[in-house]
C-alpha cells in the first residue's frame, strides 16, 4: 500500500453523467466503481484504486457509447417515421 500513488481518477462526475443522461445500468456500475476507486485511495491502497479507476473509466466509455448510438438510432427512427408520414 504506497500512499504516493493513491491519487487516482475516479471519475464519479463522467459515472453520474452517464447515469442521469447515457446509460443508467452501466452509470450506475460506474459510481459504484468510482465509490471503490475513492475509498481505496483514500486509505491507501493505491493498486485496489487503479483497478477500481480502470473499472470505472471503461464503464463510462461503455456507458457513453451506449448512450451516443441510442441517441442516433433515435433520431433516425424519428426522421424515418416523420417521412413516411408525410407521403
């Protein structure tokens, strides 16, 4: 347990975004991950804390891509139903 590097990213901000606006199941994940990547670093245990800031990061990426093809398909749906009803 080397205290110098307990300062990880937790990226608990980018988690709740992705929760609130993404992907809730995997933003949820996320700050659970983040929650494990703060706590670790705060006693210490920067290796559990890298791991849980791994975690958290590609949770995130996920969550975002998710949520960005979502939106996409969305709006396609809506541009193809919008054309078929005006023919």
């Amino acid at each position: 347990m080397d205290g110098s590097h307990a300062n990880v990213n937790n990226y608990l901000g980018w988690s709740i975004f992705n929760t609130l606006c993404c992907c809730l199941p995997l933003g949820v994940a996320a700050i659970i991950y983040s929650c494990r990547a703060k706590d670790a670093a705060a006693i210490g245990d920067s290796t559990r804390a890298q791991e849980a800031s791994r975690t958290a990061k590609i949770l995130n990426i996920v969550g975002l891509t998710l949520g960005i093809i979502l939106i996409i398909i969305v709006i396609v749906i809506q541009v193809v139903a919008r054309k078929n009803l005006q023919h």
